[in-house]
C-alpha cells in the first residue's frame, strides 16, 4: 500500500517536471572553429559530450547544437552570430575561439591584435546577454603540445589566454580553462615533449582522446549551473 | 523687361536656396587612420582642402571634420563608427582606409583577410547609407614610393584597392582612385625610383606636397555631386 | 684535289675535336629549389631541355644534372654547395634561387633579408668562379600569375629580381630573366588575370606549358655562349 | 725544511707562470648582437666585466674586446667571423645570438629556421675551434619579462635556447644560460609581471641592473676554466 503511495507521489510530482523538460531541454550552441567543427563528427567532441550526458540519464536535457567553421577567428564568430547561433534560440552558447587569432599571425599575417580579440569577444558577450544566453567562456587550447613552453606560439596562447580569464571574472560567466587543462594533461602525459600525438594529432585538431578530454571538461562546465 | 523679370526670377528662387546652403553647410567627415589624423595639422590635406574652398569662395558651404586615428585598419573604423562618424550627423563621409589592413601583416602579424577587408567595409557603407550618408570610397595610396611596382606591399595594395574600386562601382559611390592616382603621379615624378620623399616622409605618411595632392583629388570628389 | 684536300683537313682538324666533345660535354647543373628538383621529373625543364638538345643533334654536347631542393633558400644553397655542385665538377651552373627567399617571409617567418640575400648570392657566385665555373643566373620567376601586379609577393619579387640583374651586370655573368619573361608572357596569355593555372599549378610550381617555357628559356641562355 | 723547500718550489715553478700570464692576458671576444653593441658602453656588461675584473685584481689577464652588431642573426656573425673575430687573435669568444632570429620572424619576416640556426652556430663554433679558439655558448635572454611564459616569442625562445645548451653539451663548451638565469631572476623579482623595467628597458635591451646581471654571468664563466 505504502509502495503505491510512493509510486503516485513519484508520478504525481515528478511527470509535470519530467514532461516540462522534455518539452523544452537546454538548447546548447558550440560556437568556434575547426576544432568545433569536428565535434560534431562521429567521434567529435559535441557527439562525446551527447553520449556521456545519455550515459548520465541526461540526454533529453539537453540539446547540443554545433556552430564551428575552420579558420574563424573571434571577428568571425562575432559576424556571423546572428544568423549561426542567435537564431537557433540557444540557452547556453560555448563561445571557444582564439587559437586562429594567434595562429595566422604566423601562418597568414592576418592574426588578430589583443586588444581587438578583447573588443570583439565583448562585442559578442554583450549580444548573447543581451538575448538571455549564458555565455560559457573557453580558453584557447595548444598549438603544439611540447609541455616546456618551447611550442612556437606559447607565449602568445598564455597572453590570450590569460585575457578570457580576465573576461570571464569581469561579466561572472562560466569558464572553461581548455589551455591550463591541457597543459597539465601534458605535463603528467607527454614524457616524451613530442609536438602532437597526445591529445591532437597536428599539434591542433584533437585526436579522439582529445576530444574526450574535451567533452568532459565542457560537460563539468554545462552541469555546473 | 524680360532681362529683370529673369534677374528677379534668379533672385527670388536663388537667395533662399543659398541662404539654406549657408545655414546649413554640407558636413564633411574624414574616416580613416594616421594619414587622415595628420589631415588636420597644419598642413594637413584637410586643412588645405578647407584653404582651397575658402579661395573658390565655397568655404562656407562645407564643414570638415578630420576622424582619423593612427595604425586603424577597417575593422577599428567599424568598432568606432557611432561614436565618431554617426554621431557627427555628416552628410558625407570619405572612407580612406586599408594602408594598415595591408601593411600590418609584415609589421605585426596582425593584417586584414581580403575577405574580411570587404565585409567590413560592406557594412560601414551599410551603416553610412541606413543614416542617410553619402560615403566616399578612397583606395589605399602607397607604402614605398618606387613606381616600378617594387615595393614590398605594391601587390596587396593593388589587389586591395581593385576591391574598393569594385564596391564603389557595386554600391554606385563615389571613389577618389588614390592608387591609381599617385602611381601615375610618381611614374611621372619619380624618375630616380626612390622609395620615400616625392609625396612622403617616409613611404606612408604625407609630405606638404602629397598633402596638397591629396587635398586637389578630394575636392574634386566633393565638388562632384 | 682540292676538294679531296678540303674534305681531309676538315676530316682531319674536326674529328678529333668532335671526338673529345663527346668524350667531354659540356656539365651543366641547375641549382635551386622545389621547381627544380621537379624539373628532373617525366615532364620537368630539365628533362624536356635535355630533349630539345637531343632534337637539335646537341644531346651528346651537354650533361644536364638538377640540384633542386625544395624550400631551399639562397643560404641554403651556400651551405650545400661544395656537396652538391662543386663536387660534380660542372662547366656551367644555372642559379635560380629567391622564390622561397621572399615566400618564406609571410609564409614562416623565415625570409631573407634584400641585403643578406645579395651577401650570400655573391658567395655563391665567387666559389663558383674560384672553380673555374661558370654561373648563369636566374631571376626569380612568380608567386602568382595575376598579370596586374596583384599578387601578394610581387613587390619584392620586383625588387630582390632588380637585385640579380644587378649582379649580372656587376660580374658579367649570364641572366635568365624569368621574372621578366613569365611577366611579358602572362600579360599576353593570362586574359582572366588568373592566379594559377596559365604557367603553373599552384602559383609557384610549374605545370607542363610551364615547364617546356623555362626549358626554352634556360637553353637559350645555354646555348648563346 | 721541508717546508721551506715547499715554498721556494711554489715560487719556483709559479712566478714564471704569472709572469706570462701578465705579459699575455687573456683576449675575450664578446660577439653578438645590440644587447653586445651597447655592452661596451659606459655602464654596458663588458665594461661593467672590466670593472668587476679590476676589482678582483684580475684586470691585467683579461683583455675584453666587444663584437657586437645591432640587428644581427647567427648568419650575419658567419658572414663577419674573419673581419671581425678571428682577425683579432682571441683565447675566448663568447657567442651571445639569437634574439633577432626569433624576433625578426614577427618584426620583419626574416628571422631564421631552427635547423639552420643550428648549422650556421655549428660552422661558427668550427671556426673558432679550427683557430684554437674556446667558445662559450649563450643562450638568448628575453623578449619581453613577463614571468609567466605570456611574452609573444616566449616558445621561440625556449626552443632555441635548448638548442644552444644541446650543441654546448655536444661539444663540451661553455655555456652562460641566460635564458634560464633571467627566467629565475624574473621569477622573483617580476611580481608585477610587468613587460619590461625589470632587467631591460624596452623588453630586450639591458638597463643597468640587467648589465650587472649579464657582467656576473659572464664573469662566472670566464673565472671557471
């Protein structure tokens, strides 16, 4: 008798919550670069991070959408924020760009100054706050993964890091450390100080256990509300 | 009889037109970087612009306003624009930029993708025309006066400048070719092939010559209605 | 008689001259970079050259050797010249070398300075005459077939090109003028203003037509002695 | 007696010594860059050296003569080794390069490839080793002092730097580790993780303290035969 009570209590209390989140899970837009570009590929990060959220009993939750396109730096992101994330009405928005803003200073001459990167990443911070979306801040990962600091573009990565950090403590948002992540990751794991293979496999783009890493590392950020 | 009918004509529907060109003068806002910022020194092409209506008698007839601030690229000019221009309630706006787009890729790594060029600069005419301003577009003049087209920058400046002078034509605007311009002028002046000091200091920034020339070709554009 | 006369001496002075040529033809190397360790290939300069000698009867004259190296510079060659040139004891050698020399500047960092490129060119061109060797020097040709100067690199390309005429003239050595040649040849051929494709593959490397162009070229300068 | 015949031996044997050495004091070359080129002057590491030498009542056994030339790489100490050093009859050169080559990669497009930064460091330590000369090997101090691995070329620096204590370890050389002493200096000295004022003026040329600094490293190394 007591066991049916408590069924009905559990339905009676739980279905109307159960019902309203199925109706309308967290819609969650990754917006960045190639490395969220393939995150949504079949061993992606964003296809990781869904299978480990259904693993948890989460899955109708959440709603993983990914928005990255190669080569984007944070002007990219913040031209075509209307029409690749404001207008898929997310919840939450990943915003995880930086590593083409200190890349082509080297590889195009087209890199992007500090100061600019700090002007646009606000500039696209005060639009998703502006539409109710929490942003959730990401520092840019490697280029390189030597554990010595001796990765050509080390110095530039911590600068630039070191400002989304500033950012995030600024406007109290959600932070992702993706660059102090992986340097203590390499440090225990790269014995070797070998340039790519751990965690990517071109000194960039992850391999799959990078975008494992990766998928843990957002999922704490995503359930830490 | 006829003749002073004609004169009081003239008078009748001419003087409160002229008297509404003398309330309210056109206002002229220069939009650009160092080059625009040094346009309203003494010598500047600004101020001397300024000295040549005032001879032809049109001084007051226009008001011109300098808005340059020194190593601007587009995007700087796209980041400042309410501020600076919208705010100054122009009628027309010069549109000078695209030395530094082109220029910082060599000195700081930090240059302008062609692509990302013309979509900024899309949407500061989008910007001008939706206030009803009428812009201006300029090409980017030189950096190193050889006229041989051996100048370390010679190619991006051509492939940039063919660029505005396709929107000029795209959007029907007005264009000063200061490309075309002062190549041509230094074909003809620069018979030693020497790198700074015809109409520069030193490559870049303007001597009282250029400025003077500057001046002469920006007059034109603005006397052409 | 004396036609018999005739033909004897004739007999007599060429024979053993034409014998000792072909005991000894002429060896020639060419020196450089990436297109020229392609030039060796089926369709390279190099092989089609050796064919158009072959066609002309001049095939037992000359011994033809590449010597390229992708991504070689100007120093590069200078550090490997005794191994790879001095050491085949060559009668004559093609230097073409400065593509990578201006690429290398936006593309890593890596570039050679106007003055330090010419510095170690003359090096080159001394060790080769301390050899008894005689250097023909090429100018560098395209990093983009745009016919309007619009390519990036033009500008030095002009420039460090200027260079090498320069020491032609100095030394009185032999010019290839690429750079003029694929110039005068694009502006003729090149009607879509094209960046790759009319003489070349990718803006650099030479595509068949290419190829057989700078074969030409090469033997010319080859054969006017 | 004995021990009177102790001392007369000591006397014997060492006076002698002293006295050449007096006669002939050791000759110093210190050749490098600006940071080298500004040593010799008033408060500059090499006269500061001299100073401190003098101080230890060394002052007669070392001759220290300066080689330094502003905006130089390793191949430009290559190219004026002859001229500029072994001209000169030195017992000790100490090559203090590096900075440049990794700078100019960002500053002008010219610095130069890791692998060939190592060759032409060999062929300078095997000229010098040719003309019994000891070369003590400096690894490039800082460009830029902030502490926390944040200053631009901080990974350029770091993988050269190895570089250099590699080809000192490989051919048993002296080694001044600048990199590493300014690091831990700056570590400790830099709380206010500032850019530049600690040891330098301007993030790489030494102010008078950052002189001092260097004049005790070298001094060091010069004292540990």
């Amino acid at each position: 008798m007591k066991k049916l009570f408590n069924y009905l209590r559990l339905t009676f209390f739980t279905l109307p919550f159960l019902a309203m989140q199925q109706d309308k899970p967290l819609r969650v837009v990754f917006f960045g670069d190639s490395i969220t570009q393939q995150g949504v590929s079949e061993k992606g990060y964003i296809t990781q991070l869904r299978s480990m959220l259904d693993a948890k009993g989460l899955g109708n939750q959440y709603e993983l959408m990914g928005a990255g396109i190669g080569g984007n730096k944070v002007y990219d992101l913040y031209l075509r924020i209307e029409d690749d994330v404001l207008a898929k009405k997310p919840d939450v928005v990943f915003v995880y760009v930086g590593i083409n803003d200190v890349w082509h200073k080297r590889s195009h001459g087209t890199g992007t100054d500090l100061d600019k990167y700090v002007k646009f990443y606000e500039a696209i911070i005060k639009k998703l706050k502006d539409n109710n979306i929490r942003p959730i801040l990401c520092t840019p990962s490697v280029i390189g993964e030597r554990m010595d600091y001796s990765n050509e573009q080390d110095g530039d990565l911590n600068l630039y890091a070191a400002k989304i950090r500033d950012l995030a403590k600024k406007h109290s948002l959600g932070l992702v450390d993706l660059r102090a992540e992986f340097q203590a990751y390499l440090e225990k794991n790269n014995t070797n100080n070998d340039e790519r293979g751990i965690l990517t496999t071109d000194r960039v783009h992850l391999n799959e256990t990078g975008n494992t890493f990766l998928a843990e590392k957002m999922m704490a950020a995503l359930l830490q509300k």
